[in-house]
C-alpha cells in the first residue's frame, strides 16, 4: 500500500502469504480508487496483487489530489465527477491501461482518447437498471399527484391549519392508471433502451393502453422486438414515433436517453409547447436534454401539470434561485436514481471486476 | 331552489320545462349538498324534480348552517368531515329517506340508528380502489428511497451546497425491487381487499416473489382466490398468516384495513418491534389502525427504515409539533389517496346516483 491508502494489507494473519508474494511486490500494479466503496471495498482490500491509493476522505475526490496520486497508476476507479481527460492521463503517464468508472454514464470520460491511447475503459450497466426504473415511476407519480407540494404542507404543518379546506377536488391531479370511466393512458418514451423497458413493464399494471416511443434517427428500428412487447403486454399501440407525434400524444412522457451533444435541449420550448396541458414530463436520465428555462415556462404558464427530475443541467450546482426550484408543480430529487444499497453495491462490485480485468489483461464483464 | 343555493335553475333555455313540471314543485324533495361538486355539479343542478340546497363557500360546510338547512330535508349528501348522528337526524326530521357519502368511508356515519330510522345510505367503493393503489405504491418508493428527505435538500437549496458530497452510498435506501443479486422481496398487507390487491398486481413487475396478509379474524379464508392470485402473478408465496408473522416477514407492509374499534392501533409498539430493520410501513387507508407515538419511535430507534403515510391518527390536526412530522424518514401527505380528478369525479357521480336512488325510492349503485 502507498501512502495515501486507509487500510493496510500487512496484518498478522496476512505475514505468511505476503512472503510467498513478496517477489511480486515490484510489479504490482498501483491501482487508485477515488472513492471508498464502502461494503465493497474487502473485494479491494482483500488482493495481494495489487498496490491500492485510496482517496481517504468522505467526500469527492480533490483533483490535485487525484492528480499527484495517479503518477505510474496502471489502473483507476472514477465516478461521475472526476474528468477523464488529457490532464489526468498525461498525469499518470504510460502506465496507465485500464480506466473503470463506477457509474452508466461516461460522458466525464473522453473515449477518443481512450482509444487513441490504448486505455481500456469499464462502466456499469444494466446493474442499476431496477432501481432506476424504480424511482422513474416514482417520480412520474409524485409529479401528477401534486406530492412536492402536499409532502410539504405537511411538513410545515399546513394540514392543521383552517384554511386547508377539504373539498373534492383539493390537491388532485391527473391519474396515471386508468379507470372504467377513463380507460385510455399513453405512456411516452425519449430513448427507448433498459431502464425505458423496465419502466415500461412497471407502467402495465396502470392499465396502460398506448406506448409510443423515440429513438435515435442512426438506430435501426426492431420490430420483432416492438410486437413481442406490445404482445406481452396486451397493448393496444406500440410504436416507434418522431419527436412531433411523442410530444402531442404523451400523458407522461419520460426521459431516458443518454446526454451529450446528439440529445442536448431535445425537450425545449418547440417541444414543450406541443406537450398535452395534463401531461407529466419525467428525466431519470441526463439533465442536458431538457431545457431547464423552457420547462420552469411550461410549468409557470400550465404548458404542462408537472414535471418530475433526479437529474437537472448544471447539477449539483443548483440553488434556490434555480427557475425550476421555485416551480412548485416540480419535484425534484438529487440524482439519486440508483441510491440503493443494492444496486450501488452491486454497480461497486462490477466496477472493481472491471478495474482489475483491465489491469491483468482479462475479461471486463462490461468494457466500452 | 331553495335560499343558500349556488346556481339558479330558472334560466331562460328552461322556462318551458319549468312549467311543466311547476305542477311537481309543491312535492319535489329537498336535498343538501354540502359541497360543491365541480364538473359533477350539472347532473343534480340539471334536474327538476329536486329541490336543491347548496352549501355556498368553497371550505368544509359549516355545522349550523347543515343543521338549519337540514330541516324537512328527504335527502343529505355529506362527505368524511361531516358526522351523521342523532343531532343531525333530529334536525332533519322524519322526512330524511336518504345519506349518500362521497366517501368509502363511513366511520362518520351512525349506522345503527340510520337501520333504526330506516335511513338508507349509500357511499362510493371501488371507484377509488386504483387511485389509492397508485399513491399506496408512490409511498412505499418514497418512504425505500429517502425521497421526503431528497426532495427537500433540493427545495432549500443543498443539493448546490459544498456539504453535498456525493458519495457511493448517498441516499441510499432498500430498494422495492428485485435484482440478480438480490432476488427475493416479501410485501405484506394488513387488510386484502381491493386496494391491497391492487397494490399487489402493480408491485408483481418489481420482482415481488412471496405475499402474505393478515385479515379480520371473524373473516373465512379464500383459498382458491388465493391459489388463483398465486398462479397468476407467478409467486412463491401467497398466504394468509397471523399479525406477528406478517410484522416479521414483510419487507414493505402496507396498512389496508377498513377503521374503527376493531383495527385500533394494532399496529403499536409490540407489533413494530417485530419488523425488519430495512422494512418499511405505508399506512393509506385510516390513521387510527396505527399508533402514531409509537412508529415515531420505532423511525427515531431504527426498528425499521422507514414510512409513508396518506393518513394520521387525529388528521387534520397535525402540527409541526406531532412525533411523525418531526421524523425525517416520515413521508406523509395529506390524506390525498383518492385526489385525481378522474376518480373524485367517478366519486361525486357515484355519490349522486345514490342520493337520487334513495330519493326515489329506486336502486343506490353502492349502498350500505
């Protein structure tokens, strides 16, 4: 272990088997983690072959920190902030071989870099697929039953107070599943991968009727695939639409779709403006795809019902100042879209096969 | 009309129906309504063989104006806030043939003195079972995943605070769905009718593998409904069980029973302290079942993880000052289980219908 490590291998019990590796000791790589993986970490800390630098706080990892420690690493385990860039691989140097980052998106990490230089790089999908389409339709309920603002209330002790008025349409919204007098829902998807079809199948019970999605202009479309969905799931529609049409036929419409450039402000004014008044926008994805500004509008000029985010542009940097913040029809939650402690160990877990595949030149059981 | 009514039907487009059936004034029977009911005001404002009186204010109608405008009244339509006792019967007068709840409660209603005085009542079942299956499933998400607390850091501006530091295991709850590593999740209802089995198909796409529930003793098993629901939602388990294994097998239980001195704080102390630490209680049907001192405890000692509550004991007389409100990992919301427009409107139509069945003499869609 370098310093800068918070555990140390050289235990009693440990004393036999580091003489047997003792020999090994000049070539074994250096490995930096930047953040303590928390149940996951004995997967780390229990290996003999490898020299750990472990970030050793509590918090994000300090780039000059990061920047020191990486020197002659051979591998690195990231999350979401810390940039992968020129910087950080001219820091470490040529024994730089593998990059695993803790996290399914990638857009910190510059891939034609990577490839240019021979850097293998791991992240970790399908992993958090559940939990993500978990908190999706949380949020997608959430935003129609006005919960921000009754959770609120409460919490402030607005329930007890005279002017809370019980009358029969208090506080209502409109209802994601369907009713005898009210049989028809369509449901709308922004990209329409894993965590969109696992929604999806959660939406079924709602008694959805209507599916409508959009894809990618470069994919190919899958019609096999769409007839076995809408077969399973005794769908009246299933249909891959553009933009125009998803817009103007959505009662919810969810966001998942990756970020970057090809998707940036996909959801702007144009779009919002042609969204049903009832309807309810949901981003689980990337904040970059909606436009923030044209949202808070729809939502203050009842464009739209409601909006439900974990994710927002510019994030984490979003105070109280922030247009949607002070939108009350918004609900909102700090990307905690695969918070739970079965699914973040699980994406810890893959990350670490990930890292130490690259590092011994193996199989990366999800290399991009 | 009589005085105190909202809406006049004497406009011109009815001047000819009005002479016809001026004949019929001396006998059309006088009905209070003690709300207005929105979009389903027309169908009882439309008709001409009633008399309709109105409470006038959009708030809780007040209960000296109920009790002299009851007078002589043949029918009442009230909702949870209003109680039908012996002082409003005798205010009424023998005239009283019918009560019709907007509600499909009916704890506020004297049932034995309304069989004595052969008062018919009716109230509105099953039109709100999918709108309280929904938001039952909402709060058991956001109670799992810290959402009450995420989505306040984010109203005050914290997520934008140095002190947000994202770490692997944030936030972090249980989560409500299964995943490879983790592949077995218990639910368990207090209660199982149509809500609790309308909760239960929309948790069947979460991977739920085993459902057990507790129901009134005096109740006789159904065990082919059982074997039937079993089969068809692919369980491992579906069973009737005792209340002490259902607090320590459910990994999220869900409070479904009807009120009253039956189910009186049977959730208390003894039976939270037999729950799993990472379970969670949803309480959305009447707060009475459930102690609140008690499960504000139970939150504070981390007996279990956490809850989501529709209903309080004592609502709407909830302060900041109540245990359950101070607690962060509380969710609560202010009894808004049935709050979509589509079901309130289904709610007042059914109320409606009741009231004008029981009026004259003819069949009430839901009467009790």
């Amino acid at each position: 272990m370098s310093s800068g490590s918070m555990a140390s291998l050289s235990s009693p019990s440990h004393t036999r088997l580091t003489s047997i590796v003792s020999h090994l000791s000049d070539v074994r790589p250096k490995v930096v983690i930047c953040r303590h993986l928390g149940p996951a970490m004995p997967l780390l800390l229990d290996r003999k072959d490898i020299d750990i630098v472990l970030w050793p706080e509590d918090r994000g990892c300090e780039r000059a920190w990061l920047l020191e420690n990486i020197k002659g690493a051979a591998g690195v385990l990231v999350l979401l902030p810390e940039r992968v860039n020129e910087e950080l691989l001219d820091a470490a140097g040529p024994s730089l071989r593998v990059v695993s980052t803790m996290s399914v998106g990638y857009e910190h990490i510059d891939l034609p870099l990577m490839a240019k230089r021979k850097i293998r790089v791991g992240y970790t999908p399908d992993v958090l697929t559940e939990a993500v389409a978990d908190i999706t339709l949380m949020l997608a309920l959430m935003a129609g039953r006005n919960d921000g603002v009754a959770y609120s209330l409460v919490k402030n002790g607005g329930w007890a107070k005279p002017n809370f008025g019980w009358s029969p349409f208090t506080f209502c919204g409109p209802q994601l599943s369907t009713t005898a007098s009210s049989p028809a829902r369509t449901v709308g998807f922004l990209g329409f991968g894993r965590i969109a079809q696992a929604t999806l199948a959660r939406l079924v019970p709602f008694g959805i009727t209507h599916c409508i999605y959009t894809s990618s202009p470069t994919s190919r479309p899958d019609v096999a695939r769409d007839a076995a969905l809408q077969t399973k799931y005794n769908l009246k529609v299933l249909e891959r639409v553009d933009a125009d049409r998803l817009a103007r036929e959505s009662d919810v419409l969810f966001v998942l779709t990756p970020g970057g450039k090809e998707t940036y402000h996909i959801v702007d004014a144009t779009f919002l403006r042609k969204m049903k008044p009832m309807s309810v926008l949901v981003n689980t994805s990337r904040g970059s795809v909606v436009d923030s500004d044209a949202l808070a509008t729809a939502l203050r000029e009842k464009w739209i019902w409601g909006a439900g985010l974990d994710v927002v542009e510019g994030e984490p940097a979003i105070t109280t100042d922030h247009p949607l913040v002070k939108e009350p029809q918004c609900v909102m939650v700090p990307h905690i879209g695969s918070a739970t402690f079965q699914t973040r160990l699980d994406m810890a877990t893959r990350a670490i096969d990930n890292l130490i595949g690259g590092l011994f030149g193996g199989e990366m059981p999800a290399e991009l």
